[in-house]
C-alpha cells in the first residue's frame, strides 16, 4: 500500500491524502485542496489511476477540488449519501466497503463537525485482516475534535460528535489517525502540528477525545468555540454547487 500526506497552508491549513495499491494501480484522494496538478503527478509518480475522489465533508473552510478532480480523471467522486447536491456524484453509506486493489476501505459515518461527515478505515489486506489506518478528516484531529456548529446548533453536533467519538475509541490503539487539519486551522482549538498519530495516543492525550461522559463533552465543545471560517455558509453552497453563491 501506499500512501501520500499533502500538507497545505494556502489557501487553508488543511491535510488530504493520496493512498492505494500500487499493485493493482488503483489509487484514492481524499479531501484534495487546490488545483488537481499536484495530485495528479503524485499518482503518475507512483504509477495508480485514481479509481476513488473522496470528501469527508462538505467543507465549510475552502473550496473543494474533489469533483473537478474526479471529472479529470473519470474517477467516482464520493460524499455521504445524505448530501443533496446540484451535481451528480455516487452516495456511500456507513458500513459501506469500497475495493482498491489489495486495499479495502470501510465507509464510517462520523457525524457532529457536520451531518454527513465520513471517515475512512483502511486495510491493506497483504499485511493483514486488521485495520491499519483511518482518514478521520475534521472529526478526530490531533490534540482536538473538530468544532461542531458549522452545519447545524453547536449543542446538536457536539452530541453527535460525542457518538462519533465512542466509535473511534473502539478501534485497536494501534490504528493510525490521519485527520483532515493540523495546527492553525480554524476547525478546531487545541490542534497540533503534528498531522499525524495513533488512537491510542488521542485516547490518552486528546482532552476532549479522552471525555466518556456526553454531557461533560457537550459542555466542552461549547466552550471557546473560535470564529467561523470566512463566508463559511457560502463555501458550503459553493460546494454543493451552486456556485453563484460566492460571486
């Protein structure tokens, strides 16, 4: 398996990924930033054909590239199938399974920063059965979760988060946590620099992640909630598509 961590600060913090088996050249992108160039010559270099494009959420901080890149290169662009759009695009539902070669990918519904925010699980199936990893975008980041009341009331998400967050606890420690932001996004608080750990380590060390009583993590998510992302409920319609939105 392999796998591509691009870390942007322009024009958002913000991390997306490219991952997959180079064995049978079927390549993933998720949550892709900016325009498709640098994507596209990552899976060249390491000789995939993007089979998946894949949003976590709607975003609400930055433009998406996901269905302009999937259109580029005739792959199935991907969100949660509660998401009502102006575009085409293929619905996933929890539990759903995905193929990518020699990798398999388990759709996780990981509502409470949005409605229909989705993680991905990951297995690369010629090391082993367990999962490996998981693209938890802004849902589990390091250090923090993500803010709740972009989407909906802050106290609505934040019980949803709360559910969210006892579903990711129940994966082995040793799952690898690859989240959709990193330190200086506005998408959560506490956020470290470093764009990568482990669920063990959040369980451990991740304040409101460690949290097991709802009302306490409720109560916590309301507290020092920063400011929204410019024009953010614009940036969410831009990225259902209507476009006119922000002109």
């Amino acid at each position: 398996m392999i796998l591509r961590q691009f870390l942007h600060t322009h024009p958002v913090i913000a991390a997306s990924y490219l991952f997959g088996c180079t064995g049978k050249r079927v390549g993933v992108i998720v949550d892709p930033v900016g325009t498709p160039d640098h994507y596209l010559r990552a899976a060249a270099e390491v000789g995939v054909d993007v089979r998946y494009v894949v949003d976590t959420h709607v975003h609400a901080d930055h433009l998406s590239t996901g269905l302009n890149l999937a259109r580029i290169v005739g792959a199935r662009y991907l969100l949660h199938e509660s998401v009502e759009a102006a575009f085409e695009f293929e619905r996933v539902a929890d539990g759903v399974q995905l193929d990518a070669g020699n990798v398999r990918i388990d759709v996780l519904h990981l509502p409470g920063h949005t409605p229909e925010h989705i993680g991905l699980l990951v297995t690369d199936r010629t090391r082993t059965t367990e999962p490996w990893l998981v693209f938890t975008g802004h849902t589990l980041m390091v250090g923090d979760m993500g803010r709740t009341e972009l989407a909906t009331s802050a106290d609505v998400g934040a019980r949803a988060l709360f559910a969210s967050a006892q579903r990711l606890k129940r994966l082995p420690d040793y799952v690898s946590v690859l989240p959709g932001a990193f330190a200086g996004s506005v998408c959560g608080r506490a956020l470290s620099g470093n764009p990568a750990s482990t669920i063990g380590f959040e369980r451990r060390f991740n304040k409101s992640f460690a949290i097991d009583d709802e009302a306490t993590f409720v109560d916590a998510m309301m507290r020092d909630i920063p400011p929204a992302p410019p024009a953010a409920v614009a940036t969410r319609l831009a990225n259902l598509g209507h476009q006119h939105v922000l002109r």
